[in-house]
C-alpha cells in the first residue's frame, strides 16, 4: 500500500470487546476501504497513541494480504 495514495481516516477501537475498526480512503479515486478485527488483551496494555500506529499498521497489513490475491498471476 502506498502511504501516498492511501489515507486512514478514522481509527475507533472498542475497549470493552477488542473491537478495531480503521477506515481507508484512497487519494485519487476516493475508494473507501473499512476493516474490522478483534485484538488480543495484551495489545491493549500501551498508551493511546502506540495502540493507534499498532491498529493502523495491522489494517494496512490486512489490507495488503488480501490485495495480493487481486495481483494478476505471472504469464
């Protein structure tokens, strides 16, 4: 994913049941890409501003692990 192109727009993590849910929107056709998973107990003993690079970085990765299987296949 480039950083470039792609923007988070909004990171919401529910405390309570572990919920994330990060919002990606893309710089030039405005696609809007929502990813949702649950996080394990220990990833929430960190301060706000780590656990939201950590949600982030985890969405992107998601993101990129499922864009692969959209890459064309080698002729």
């Amino acid at each position: 994913m480039r950083k470039h192109l792609w923007q988070v727009d909004r990171v919401l993590v529910d405390l309570e049941d572990r919920d994330a849910t990060v919002s990606l929107v893309h710089h030039i056709s405005l696609s809007e890409i929502t990813v949702r998973f649950r996080l394990r107990p220990e990833q929430l003993d960190d301060t706000a501003t780590a656990l939201r690079r950590r949600v982030e970085a985890l969405a992107a990765e998601i993101v990129l692990d499922l864009g692969s299987y959209l890459d064309p296949a080698p002729d």
